[in-house]
C-alpha cells in the first residue's frame, strides 16, 4: 500500500520551446517540478494534506500530480491551464479539477473553479475554499501552458 501524500501546493507556468517536449519540459521546470518523475493521479486530495506553497520536491523523486496541459505550434495562438483545489468544510478530503485549452488564463480560472462546485456538489459536500492557479501564453513557435497539484510525503 502507498502512503498517502501529507502535503501539496498549485504550481502554473508556460514556456517555448524548440520541440514540443521541450516547451513542455521548460514549463515544468518553471513550475518547479520539472525535475521530476511525474505519475499523474486523478482528482482526490488526501484527508489531512497540508497547503504548503514553498515546498520542496527532491530531484528525481516520483511525484503524484494532478496537472492539466496544452502545447501548441501555432503561432499566435493563446493557450491556457489551470487547476483548482476544493477544501471540504471539515478536512475530511478535497477535489482536484485541471484544465486545458484555447483561451485565456480568466476563462481557464474560471472553468476550473466550476469543475470544483460540481464535483463537490455531485458529493453533497460543503466547500470551505477554493484555491487556483492558472497560466496563459501565446504562442511564437511552439508554447506549453502547464498548471498542477505535486502532492508530497
């Protein structure tokens, strides 16, 4: 059985690159995980995790994520990624939502907010908070918009 994670913060950046992978890989190293082995989770927070915004992840570590990404080659194009963390009123766990797509960092903010209610009132749970991060870029050769939960031991 894995442990559960007992802390996370919400990470967004974007880059260009050379290569799709590149602006990917440059995004994620803005983001502050791109030093990772990333293993992507679905959309639960583990009761009793802790907000912890200036942690630390060691390199090379494999880190449980929940991220939502775009690359793009097309230039001029606005891409944009963003997650939200919903904190129930009593600890119990929270809900993760990413997303993804052509449009602003606003617009993304507020999908994933969105995504976050429903989940919680599909649950017939009450949010206590909500937090969010978001990024937007328009591409010049090819962009990555990256947003995540890296949740930690």
């Amino acid at each position: 059985m894995l442990p559960l994670p007992k802390k996370y913060f919400l990470t967004a950046a974007s880059c260009e690159g050379e290569t799709e992978l590149t602006a990917f890989d440059g995004a994620l190293l803005k983001a502050r995980v791109g030093n990772t082995n990333l293993l992507k989770v679905s959309s639960i927070l583990p009761p009793g995790c802790q907000y912890d915004p200036e942690l630390v992840i060691p390199e090379g570590s494999l880190l449980p994520i929940a991220y939502g990404t775009i690359t793009c080659t097309e230039p001029g194009t606005r891409i944009a990624a963003a997650v939200a963390v919903g904190i129930q009123k009593d600890d119990r766990f929270g809900v993760i939502m990413e997303y993804e797509g052509h449009c602003s960092q606003a617009e993304a903010e507020a999908i994933v907010e969105k995504m976050v209610r429903e989940a919680f009132a599909m649950r017939n749970i009450e949010i206590a908070e909500i937090k969010t991060a978001a990024t937007e870029h328009v591409v010049e050769k090819i962009g990555c918009a990256f947003a995540a939960v890296p949740l930690w031991y």
